[in-house]
C-alpha cells in the first residue's frame, strides 16, 4: 500500500498528459481541461494527508488558489463571447486564485523563515521583472484608447501579479539548500503560469484578451505539475527547509540574478526613454537595483567574515562550555612562556585536573547529566579563580588552568580548584528529576622555570609543559585520588622508563621472549602438591631481570594483557599437558592461572579456552582461573556472562587476595567462584598477629559454609604452616615449599620418577572441588 501511495504522482502526470493531448488535438478539449483541473483540486486537498505533510493551512491555501483558478478557466470560456464587464467574471476568479496562491507562498516562506541575502536576491529579481512588466506590458495596456477601464485594469494586473509570484518562488529558491523534486514541481509549475500570463500580456498590447486555444496548454500543465507536487512523498520537506551556511552568488542564482540586473540597461536600449514615466520607471528600477546589490555585497563580505569568526572560535574552543581547547591552550601557554617577565618570583603554572567520578554520573543519571556537571565545573572554574587565569578543557572530564603567578598564589589557586570541584552540584537525570552528585579530582600542577622572551623555545616549552602537568596527574590518581601532586624531574624517569618497558614487552609478547615458572600448591596434610600456579616471569636481554609487578601493570594499561594472558594459558595447559603424559602428575593435579578483568571482558574467553582445552586434552577441572575482587565489584553484565560460561565450560574460578578489597559474602555468593586465596598480608601476620589470625578463621568459615576451596599464599614459616593447619586452611603454597621454577626443575623436584606426583586431595568440604 505504501509503494501504491509513493507511486500515486507518476499515475497523476500520466493522466494530466493524456489530458493536455486530448486538449492540443482538440478532442473533448472542454472535458480534458475540466478533468485535470479538478483532479488538480482533489490532489491539493487530499494528496498531503496520504504523506502526513505538515502543516496543512499552506496546501488548504493552494486548493482554494486552484479551485478559483479552475472556476476562472471555466467562467472565461463561457463568457468570452459577452461584453466586458460580464466576460471579466472569469478573471475575478482568477486574481482571487492569485491571491490564495501568493498566501500559500508567504506561508511556505513563513515556515521556512525569512533569510537576509535571499530577500535582497528575491527583491533585486522582483524589480526586474516589475521594471520589464511596467514599460513592456501595463503602461502600452493601460495606453490602448477606447477601452472599458475594468479590461485596462486587470490586463495591467496580471504582470504585477506575476511578479510578485516571481520575487516569492525566487525566495524559497534562494532560501534553501536543497531542493527537492516536490519543490521543483511547484517551481516548474509557476514557470509555466509565468509563460502562459505572458503570452496573455503580449496580446493584450493590442488590445486582445482572448487567444488561440493553444495557449491555454501552459496552465493545463501547470495544474498537473502542480498536482504531482502535492503527491509526491517528499511533499513534506516543503514544511522546512535546509538553510544555507553562507548565502553565495552560485552560477544557478546569477543566472535568475543576472538578467534583472541587466533588465534597466536593456529596456534603455530598446525602448528608449521618451516620456518622463518610462524615465522615472528606468532611474527608480535602476538605482533600486544598485542600491541592493551594494548592500547585498556589503552583508555577503560581512557574512563571510563572520562565518569565518564563528569557525575559528568552533576550532580553538570546546562547543559544550566555550572554554578554550587543547589548540587553543598551546597558543595561550606559548604565548605566556615566550614574554618577557619582570617579576622574576612568578613563573607559569599549570594544574591539570581530571574529574573522579564522573563516569558514575554518566552512567547512572544520563550524558545530559554528564554534561551539564561539566559545564557547571567549568562556570565554577571562572568564578573561583583569577581574571589572569586560562581555564581550557582538554578531554571530555580533564580542564586545564594556567597562570603566571608566584608559588603561593599557585597554591591558593590549588586549593580554590579542589574546593569548588568537590561542593555538590545538582543536576538533572533522564527521568526529568534533579540528583545531589559530590565528585572530586585528581590534579597534577607543574610550573615553568625557564626564561621567558624566548619565542622559538615556547612552543617546545608548552608542549613538554603539558606532558609534565598531565604525569603528575597521573600520579596523583593513583596515589588515591582527590588529591593533588607537584611534577618533579623522577616522574619523568618513570614516564620514559614506562614507556621503554612498554616497547620492549610488546616485542617480547610478540617474539614470545618470556617464560612460565611454575610454584607448587600444597596439600597441607601430606606435603604433597595438589596442583601448581602458573607464573609469568621476563629476562630483558639488557635491563635483567624485571618484576611481574611492573610488567604486569604496563601490559594493563597498554592492552597488552588480553595478549600475554592468552599466552600464559596455552602454555600452562600445554604444559599440563605434557606433565599428565610424562606420568610427572596423576589426573588430579591442576593448574592455577591468573586471569584479568580485560581477558574476562572478551565474550568469546569461554569458547577460545575450551578449543584450548580440548586440543590439549586437559579436562576443565583440571584448571583453575584466579580473579581479582574488583572483577565481582565491578564487573559489567558481559563479564558476568563469561564467569557463567567459564563454570558451564567445567572451569573452577578461585578469587586472588582474597581479603584486601571488597570482600563480602554477597559477592561469594553472587558470582560462580568456587576458590578463595587468603592473601599474603594476612599470613604474614599469623603466630604473632591474633587479628590476622581471626580473619584467616573467619574466611575459612565462611568457606567452608559456601562449600568453597581455600588456599593461604605466602607461608614462608613452619610457625604459619603450623597456624594454618590448625584453623583448617587445607592448601597453601610458598617459598616454604619453594618458588616458582622452571618446568624441568619443577618436574625434577616434585615427581618420585615412578609413579609421579600422588597427590591427595584433603578430605574436607573445601578442598578444592572439580563439578
């Protein structure tokens, strides 16, 4: 039904074709007109609806026009025999048609808004045309002797009329930068009005007002341009139109322009001047004409430089709080670095702050909510500080503020940013009621104690500036947040160094330069080890020896952790493997792998380790994953997916450090963990710590209710093993039994070289579950 619909106006141009061929060869010439002209009619009264064309007053306003014009055609015919003024009824109707049509235009343009340049374009083509339609048609009218008034009077109307139709299609032409194919069949429409009253306007400088039938074809056509117009779909984009960045004097706008300017210049030549109306009628269109175009030109360089003002401000400022950009921060701070500064105590000092929280607000009240706090701290921003200070935002919840200033005043200025970042603000969530939010930031503050006046310096200054500013950012949020930190010259080691550990991990992880060491997990009651935890561990050809602390870090703030992780997990369960066939191990004895939250977050983990697993031929209990607390606390829905997928799969899922984050038994019991690892801190403490010692109780409590196994990491003393036993810890592993060794030595140490490792599973509710 809705193509039947979208095709409705190439159904309605056929029968308007039909129908003017009917009427040029004369055959039931009176019926064809009366038929397209009345489906005329029904197609503006009806056709909008079928599209949900909003507003209808402008079409309503066309379909009493084509009803008059219609009934005018009609009236003409059957009166054109009578003396005037009875055989100008018809045109009565007509110029009512004008007028409905000229009211339908104003509403378009009234929709579409009215635009300077178009106007004064619109104007400059309506004097032409009015100057061309005065000394070429009204004025020899008006002067044929012998003739009723009320023939004179609408002869001379019809150009006038025309051409106010003309300066109103012109400026909907002008106003748009887009015209669609509705709008090109209401404007061919006109045309062929505009070239069927000019026929009617040549012959009636002689005196005529009837014609040759034929020229009545122009209208015919009309009505069915203008019927198809108003069934075509894109009838609707009449209600608005695109506007124009900048009105420029395209080839298509001179070509309408050029002609009315060309208009005073050519009538002079061909009519001359000879009375004083035609004078007057030339030097007033003339000068009108000059006028507007020195004006249209005047606001045309004035448009262009403020366009050009409005995307120079768009480039060096952030559209949400019209603050400066990054751009435009670098050109300020130069500026400040390359001056000459008498007060040798004041130095620039830059604080670049980055909101904590603010994420939270985002994903809890809305990107509005998220916005409007942003533009709320930046207003706070400009009030709390000095008139000297630059306030710029730099990301999407980092702002820069640089001063010259001394260090006191820099500190002042410190604190007034913490102070006024950390009152609550209110803001609006989704739903359309208001929330109380309380954020902070961390902030690093760096100052310049270069020499200033150094124009060909600055550029490299503010740069290096920046680079400081946000490393000691960086710095303090990781010391806590909601706090501020001063750049010194170790955080740019620390940086570089980073940096350089960053290259060098990704060609190891590439080229697959680092080992796995494996240390033993113990079963506590027979010394025995029931299963084993894979270890990173990285020999740099030339830095030695570098911490998993390190690495392990770098790798998680470069992305390079879903990388390594997967490595480790194929060579450990690959190394099971081997271990299972070599009878180093017995069927029991499984893996310990740490995985991360990144790893966890790819909803394919799940199905890439069970291919693992499978083209090992390691069973799935066989293999324990250690997560982070922070993975339960705060997971995402998806990450939840994968925990849920990883225990169909077989896996067991053990919590790492359990202890020294968010522990609660809500998130034991929520999640599929069927493992804790009591950390280290708490082992430390056991035989001399009776605090440590009820903690390490109640974990192994709440264990064993939640049918949880329990490993303690760490036990370096027999006094600790000894503890452990005694609370009824079933599992432990440490540098009492060993360290982490390569898998040779790991094999060389732990199997009987028999019948390998006999490892016995504790008998205890806890121990180590394989579903």
């Amino acid at each position: 039904m809705s193509l039947r619909r979208d095709r409705l106006w190439l159904a309605f141009l056929a029968l308007g074709a039909i129908c003017t061929v009917l009427f040029a060869v004369n055959v039931a010439a009176d019926l064809a007109s009366a038929v397209i002209g009345g489906v005329c009619v029904l197609a503006w009264a009806f056709g909008p609806r079928l599209h949900g064309v909003r507003p209808r007053r402008p079409w309503r306003l066309m379909t009493a026009a084509a009803s008059f014009f219609l009934v005018g055609i009609i009236v003409r015919a059957m009166l054109v025999e009578q003396p005037a003024p009875i055989a100008q009824i018809g045109d009565a109707f007509t110029v009512c048609g004008f007028g409905f049509f000229i009211a339908a235009l104003v509403t378009f343009q009234s929709r579409w808004g009215m635009d300077r340049h178009a106007l004064l374009d619109g104007l400059i083509v309506c004097i032409g045309a009015a100057l061309a339609s005065t000394l070429l048609f009204v004025l020899p009218t008006a002067s044929i002797p012998g003739r009723p008034g009320i023939v004179t009077v609408i002869a001379g109307l019809y150009p006038l009329l025309d051409t106010v139709t003309v300066l109103l299609v012109a400026n909907l032409a002008f106003t748009t930068a887009v015209r669609q194919p509705s709008f090109m069949l209401m404007g061919s429409m006109m045309l062929l009005v505009f070239c069927g009253d000019l026929g009617y306007a040549i012959i009636g400088r002689n005196g005529d007002v009837t014609g040759p039938r034929l020229m009545a074809l122009p209208f015919l056509l009309a009505f069915t341009l203008g019927g198809a117009a108003a069934l075509h779909p894109t009838a609707k984009a009449l209600a608005r139109a695109t506007p124009l960045p900048i009105q420029a004097w395209s080839l298509p706008r001179m070509l309408l322009i050029g002609p009315a300017v060309a208009m005073p210049f050519v009538l002079t030549v061909t009519l001359g001047a000879e009375t004083p109306v035609k004078r007057w009628a030339l030097g007033l269109g003339g000068a009108a004409i000059v006028v507007l175009l020195l004006v249209r030109a005047s606001d045309a360089v004035q448009s262009h430089a403020a366009a050009q003002r409005r995307f120079e401000h768009q480039a060096t400022h952030d559209p949400l709080t019209g603050l400066p950009n990054r751009r435009m921060l670098s050109i300020m701070v130069e500026r400040l670095l390359s001056e000459e500064r008498p007060d040798r105590g004041a130095n620039v000092w830059m604080f670049y702050l980055d909101l904590d929280g603010f994420k939270l607000v985002n994903d809890s009240w809305g990107h509005p909510a998220g916005d409007q706090l942003i533009i709320d701290v930046g207003t706070r921003l400009r009030h709390a500080l000095p008139a000297a200070a630059t306030i710029a935002r730099v990301g999407g919840d980092e702002f820069v503020v640089v001063q010259r200033c001394t260090e006191p005043e820099a500190m002042a200025n410190a604190r007034r940013i913490m102070e006024c970042v950390e009152r609550p603000l209110v803001v609006v969530t989704a739903e359309g009621g208001t929330a109380d939010v309380v954020i902070g930031a961390s902030m690093g503050i760096v100052q310049s104690l270069k020499g200033g006046g150094r124009a060909e310096r600055a550029e490299g200054l503010a740069d290096a500036l920046m680079r400081d500013a946000d490393t000691a950012m960086y710095r303090a949020k990781e010391s806590g947040r909601n706090r501020w930190t001063v750049f010194d010259a170790s955080m740019r080691d620390a940086v570089r160094e980073r940096v350089e550990i960053e290259v060098a991990l990704r060609a190891a992880v590439a080229q697959e330069q680092l080992s796995i060491a494996y240390q033993p997990i113990i079963t506590m009651t027979t010394g025995r080890p029931a299963g084993a935890e894979a270890l990173c561990r990285w020999q740099h050809p030339v830095r030695g020896w570098i911490g998993p602390n390190m690495f392990i870090a770098v790798a998680e703030d470069s992305n390079l952790i879903s990388a390594l992780g997967a490595w480790v997990l194929r060579e450990s369960v690959s190394q099971l493997a081997r271990w299972r066939a070599d009878g180093v191990v017995d069927d029991t004895f499984w893996m310990s792998v740490n995985v991360s939250p990144r790893q966890l977050g790819d909803p394919v983990f799940a199905e890439r380790l069970g291919a693992t697993l499978r083209q090992s031929g390691v069973p799935a209990e066989n293999l324990v994953l250690e997560i982070t607390e922070s993975v339960m606390v705060e997971g995402s829905d998806l990450t939840e997916r994968v925990l849920v997928d990883l225990r169909a799969l077989g896996v067991r899922i053990s919590v790492d450090d359990f202890g020294t984050g968010f522990s609660a038994l809500g998130y034991l019991r929520r999640h599929p963990v069927t493992g804790v690892k009591i950390d280290r801190s708490f082992v430390n403490g056991l035989g001399t710590s009776a605090e440590d010692e009820e903690i390490v109780r109640a974990v192994v409590a709440m264990s064993s209710a939640l049918h949880l196994a329990v490993v303690a990491e760490g036990v370096e003393t027999p006094a600790q093993r000894d503890v452990l036993m005694a609370l009824g810890v079933p599992l432990a592993q440490g540098w009492l039994w060993g360290r982490a060794v390569d898998p040779a030595t790991f094999a060389g140490t732990w199997s009987d070289g028999q019948a390998g490792i006999q490892a016995v599973r504790v008998a205890l509710p806890a121990a180590v579950p394989s579903d």
